[in-house]
C-alpha cells in the first residue's frame, strides 16, 4: 500500500485544519428523524413517527399515525372518546406510525432498529417481531403498566428485541431551531 503523502506546509496553513465538531450522534439524529415524522400526523392527540435503520444507519422506511391511505379523511371523526362506538373514534381507522412504515418498506426489516416517538403498543409490537426488528428505541413510554404496554415488553422479551429510552436535550432541539433558521436566511 502506498504511504499517505504529508503535508509539506502543514504548519504554515494550520488554519484550515478545523477542528469539526460532533452535532449529533445517530440515535439523536434518527430520534429527530421520527420527530419530523410525527410532526406529519394529523391526529390532533397524538402524533407518532418512526424510523427504521440498518446496521450501516442508513434509513430503510418512515412512518407516521394517520388513517388508511386513500380515504377519504373529511368523512371520519378524529376523537378518541370512547363512550362513542368504535366507528365514530379515530381508533376504527387509524394506522400507527410503525404499521405505516413496515408497509412501506422496500426491503427487509431483518436486524434493523426502529426509532419511534412513542412505545410501541402490542399490535406493532406483534407487526415489529415479526418483521425480526432487533432494538427498539424509543422516546416516550406514557402508557408504562399498561395492559397493551405490558404485552408489548412481553413480545419484546420473548423475541430477544431490546428496548432502550433516549432523551433529547434542550440544547440540541435549540442548536436544530437555530440551524434551521440559519438555512432560510
Ligand atoms: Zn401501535
């Protein structure tokens, strides 16, 4: 293998040997990545996104809550009282945010991670077992000792899918809030 040449003037242009800074790790970056995915939905509750990821952290599918695809949304209600029958909540027509991007995934899912805004609940778990995710990582877990929620940490358990909880902090969603800002002007 050939030497890497050195710089001959290195001292004398040291100024261009920037040190770059770090902004975000991957988890951070795909967190936000879920975040502007559920930012999407329209659910005016709750809005979830997703991301799924390879080992080489390159994104495979997105997902976001929203009712079936085609439909025509302006026929629907979006409440979730249910003392109302199941056809008059959001909950007879909504697809999660993890179902929506399994769907729309163009190649396997085998081995991959899953960013996701919120706990999964029990049937996406069932959807991301099977689909062989390997880890889930999530921001929220609002519905913890749920039975859905329990079932979720059940199947999770039981397929060998690890979860782990990541925060996002105060100073990276205002470094993201600055750099957007800095792209429009
Ligand atoms: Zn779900």
């Amino acid at each position: 293998m050939n030497q890497t040449p050195e710089f001959a003037n290195k001292n004398k242009y040291d100024f261009n040997f920037i040190k770059p800074e770090s902004v975000l790790n991957w988890d951070e970056y795909f967190m936000l990545q879920a975040m502007m995915a559920s930012f999407k939905s329209k659910d005016p509750a709750t809005k979830v996104g997703c991301v799924f990821v390879d080992d080489n952290n390159h994104q495979i599918t997105f997902g976001y809550n929203g009712f079936v695809a085609g439909i025509d949304e302006s026929e629907l209600p979006w409440g979730k009282d249910k003392t109302a029958p199941l056809e008059y909540q959001k909950y007879g027509y909504v697809v999660h945010a993890e179902a929506n991007a399994i769907l729309h995934a163009q190649r396997s899912l085998n081995g991959a991670r899953c960013y996701v805004t919120l706990f999964p609940c029990h049937e996406c778990a069932k959807l991301l077992a099977s689909s062989k995710v390997k880890e889930v990582i999530y921001l929220s877990d609002k519905h913890f000792g749920t039975e859905s929620n329990n079932i979720s940490k059940r199947i999770f358990n039981l397929c060998g899918i690890s979860t782990r909880q990541i925060t996002m902090s105060d100073t990276i969603l205002e470094n993201l809030s600055d750099h957007l800002k800095n792209l429009i002007i």
